[in-house]
C-alpha cells in the first residue's frame, strides 16, 4: 500500500492532503494519505489581529474542526494522526510521530511533504501553538489583558504588528494609551514602498497611537502588581523604559524544523528548498509554505506553492513526468488591514486604495470562506479545489 504523508495541517498542508485524496487517490491503487499535525482544529491564523481585541473574531470564527472535512473520502484511503513529528530518517523512508497523548509511532512513506510552518516568538497566538487548546488559551489571555489595561505596547513594525496595533488603535480609539514600538523610521519595510509605509504611519496617528520609531524593546519586568516595565533601546545604543499594563510583541517567528536532520536546513533553521519544492537530493521529500527557505513566509505564496505542490507530487506518486520547475513569484501583492474600517496595500509599486482592500479583506480578513478551506473545497485563493 502506497503511503503518502503530509507533514502540517495549516494554509499548504491542508489543502494538500485535500487534493491528493480528490485528484492523485484515485489514480493510485490503495493510496492512503496520512496528515499529521497536534491541531484538532485548523486555525484561521490571518485574523488572529483582530481576534486578540475583547469582542471582535471569537474562537467560534476563528478555529474550524479538521476531521469532518475528511468525511467525504473513503475511510481507508486517510488516516489523520494528531501529534508531532520528532525525527524524520530519509534513509530509511521514515517519520517518528508522537501523539497528543505521548504515544511514539514510525510511519512509513513512500513521499511526504514537509508543511509544519513556522511559530510566534514568545508563544504568541499569530500562529499555532503546540495544540489547539494552547493556541485557545493564549488568544484569551491577550483579550484579558486588553481588557483589563489602561496602556498597551505593541512592538514589532511588520505586517503582523502593523494590524494588531491598527486594530486595537481602532477599538480604543483615545479611550487607551496605545503605543508602537517599531525598529525603523517607519513601518513596515522593503519591499513596501515609502508611500505605504506613511500611509500606516499617518492612520495609525488617526487613531491616537503614539508611535515610537528606531526603537526595540530589548528587555521586559513584571512586576508584583503585574505591570509590565519595558526596556527600550533606540538605534544610538541608547536606553529608555516605558511602564505598561499590556505587552502585545509581534517580532518574527521561528521555523517547526527540529525533527529535520541538520544537513536539510540552512542556517536560520529553515529547510533547503529547490525549485522543485523538494529537498535537495531528495525526490521524494516536498516543502512547501514558510517552513521552505525559496520565498518569504507570506500566505499567498505559500498558496502559490501549493498549487504548483499539488502537480508534482501527483507525478511522483503516479510515475508521470516532472512538471517544470515552480517559478518564484517575485511581484508585491499585500494589504494590511488596519482596524475595521481602514486599509492600506500595495500591488507592484501601486499603492491601493483603502476601500479596495477593506472590501477583499478588511471587512472579514478571509473568515467568511475560511470554513469552505477547511472542508477542502478552496484554497487561499483558488475557489474550486
């Protein structure tokens, strides 16, 4: 019996094992596809900006069950196994998985697809937890400690700090002092253009948040009453603190590699991947989203790389030929929503008008067809799948 495995159950994995079962099972004598992942749940991770704020995205919109997606297959042709990889051996064609309850199991593959994503720093709830229940617990500790503050920093001037400060300057509009702590004149970076970046600056001033630019918090102290006294360091070395009740970091993310041999990663710990969205060396091992090293970790491309994905590993499974090379994608699409009513974007060097990204994404931020995904029906942003 042929084994196909898939490694993640987020914005690649899940659609992936979805087409498989649909396009490939059928093509493949006793095929059976294994999706491995410690989320009951699949976790609409894009508006978790907005689900942070007291009141707005609850966990009812946010979090969808996996399993009954998979309903519609035969039963023997899947099997889902909910825990962690803890050590893949390409030698031996094999992955030790530990369940949820600390069960140890090696599986078997005859191809599999590493899709695991990456993590928040600091175990913040931007992506998954360990568990779903995690990921459940920290959204509800963040929406407490909005709740209860008098002041709030938020530190980190990517996409993901630009909509959770645009978002909570939006619900505390002068009713709360909200800070921004972001490391350069502006937010955000290349490759938005100047014109994009002001825009975010100048809304968020809009809405009373008082910025601090070229600046990191290096440290932070809690203290007995639970307040929080952060540590800020300005680009000349120099030092401040800034006292608050809510500390809300949006600063990077760490790849889920640590069940990779060395020899498959760089050196930030991503894997290596070619233009095949394979390991290097070896045909029988996909990457695919931003655990991969190609792209930069963005949904849409994770998305792109599906669909080429999706091609390739029917041909590997089929014996068909290689379909050509997946061609990077290399063009600035984003909007970044800021607050519920407000947006900004950039298409190319375009800067995009707010009411259009606050009609393809604000109003929602993909929630309204996020159930539909989860079902295996779309993907990001192909709607028949």
């Amino acid at each position: 019996m042929p084994t196909f495995v898939v490694l993640g159950a987020g914005m690649a994995g899940l659609p992936i094992a979805h087409h498989v079962l649909k396009h490939t099972a059928p093509l493949v004598k006793d095929l059976k596809v294994i999706l491995v992942t410690p989320n009951s749940e699949h976790y609409w991770k894009f508006a978790s900006v907005r689900g942070v704020v007291p009141g707005q995205f609850g966990d009812d919109v946010l979090f969808q069950p996996i399993a009954p997606g998979f309903a519609q297959y035969p039963k023997e042709s899947y099997e889902l196994v909910f825990g962690k990889a803890e050590t893949l051996s390409a030698d031996k064609n094999t992955v030790v998985v530990v369940t949820n309850d600390g069960a140890r199991r090696t599986i078997a593959y005859d191809a599999i697809v590493v899709a695991t994503g990456t993590r928040a720093k600091e175990d913040m709830p931007w992506k998954d937890l360990d568990t779903t229940e995690e990921t459940k617990q920290a959204l509800s500790s963040v929406r407490q400690q909005l709740a209860d503050a008098k002041t709030i920093v938020v530190a980190g001037g990517g996409i993901t700090g630009a909509e959770t400060i645009g978002e909570i300057g939006f619900e505390y509009n002068g009713k709360k002092e909200v800070y921004f702590v972001f490391h350069d004149d502006l937010p955000l970076a290349d490759p938005f253009t100047e014109s994009v970046r002001k825009s975010v600056l100048n809304e968020l001033r809009r809405m009373n948040v008082k910025t601090i630019p070229n600046t990191k918090v290096t440290s932070v102290s809690t203290g007995s009453d639970g307040r929080k006294t952060l540590q800020l360091t300005d680009k000349s070395g120099q030092t401040t603190t800034l006292e608050t009740d809510a500390y809300v970091p949006t600063v990077g993310s760490i790849p889920n590699t640590s069940f990779l041999p060395a020899s498959m990663l760089d050196a930030q710990g991503y894997v290596n991947q070619d233009a095949s969205l394979r390991v290097p060396g070896h045909d029988n091992v996909f990457v695919v989203g931003d655990v991969g090293n190609l792209e930069a970790g963005y949904g849409r491309i994770a998305d792109l790389q599906t669909q080429h994905a999706v091609k390739s590993i029917q041909a590997q499974l089929t014996g068909a030929p290689r379909p050509a090379d997946y061609v990077a994608d290399t063009k600035v699409l984003a909007g970044i929503t800021l607050g519920r009513s407000r947006a900004t974007g950039q298409m190319g060097t375009w800067k995009l008008p707010s009411l259009a990204i606050w009609l393809f994404k604000g109003r929602y931020i993909g929630t309204d067809y996020s159930k539909d995904f989860v079902a295996g029906k779309r993907t990001l942003t192909v709607k028949n799948w």
